[in-house]
C-alpha cells in the first residue's frame, strides 16, 4: 500500500537545523510531484516546498525561502527538506505530499519545534 513516512523531526534552538526525510512506497515515486506542507497549532496547513518530478523545479513558500531546500533521490524514493537557520515561528507539524494527476497522497508528518 501507499507509504510517506517522514522522519527526522525534533526539538533546536533558534539559528539550528533539520533535516527531514520522506520515504516513499507503494506507488512509482519518480512519477510523482513531491511537497511539504506545515500545520502550526491552531492554524491552517501551509505549503512550504515543492519539487517537479525529475527534481529540476523547486519553488519554496517565501516564509522559508534562502533557509529551506527542497531535494530529491528518486533512486531512494526520498524526498528532503533541509532547514536551517531555523525560527520559533517554523514550529510545527511537517507533512510530506506526493501528487500525481488525480493522486494525492500524504504522510503522518512530523513534529519540528524551535525553542530555546
């Protein structure tokens, strides 16, 4: 069956960084567009990055953009979002979603929280 399992969550202190990973299974990654989303308390999920397929295209959320970076492996099924510089207000749930015509697909995220 389909899989995002992101991993790579956790607490930092302002100006640290994370990496988050997203394994994909259960359907042919390569064809797929790959994103991050965030969901802070008691607010609407946002996008943060997205990345085409082959990984020549990436465009980020300009809360995020020049401290966060979209990649892919599609030779792993993986798909990463490294952050740094990170702030409080980066604090939240950290979704993976993969898209693909009428397919859309998401993981259980992962908890980021920034805190001195």
């Amino acid at each position: 069956q389909v899989q995002l399992v992101e991993s790579g969550g956790g607490l930092v202190q302002p100006g640290g960084s994370l990496r988050l990973s997203c394994a994909a299974s259960g359907f042919t990654f390569s064809r797929y567009a790959m994103s991050w989303y965030r969901q802070a308390p008691g607010k609407e999920r946002e996008f943060v990055a997205r990345i085409t397929r082959d990984g020549g295209s990436r465009n980020h959320a300009d809360s995020v953009k020049g401290r966060f970076t979209i990649s892919r492996d599609n030779a792993k099924n993986t798909v990463y979002l490294q952050m740094n510089s990170l702030k409080p207000e980066d604090t939240a749930v950290y979704y993976c979603n993969a898209q693909w015509m009428l397919a859309d697909y998401w993981g259980q995220g992962t908890q980021v929280t920034v805190s001195s």
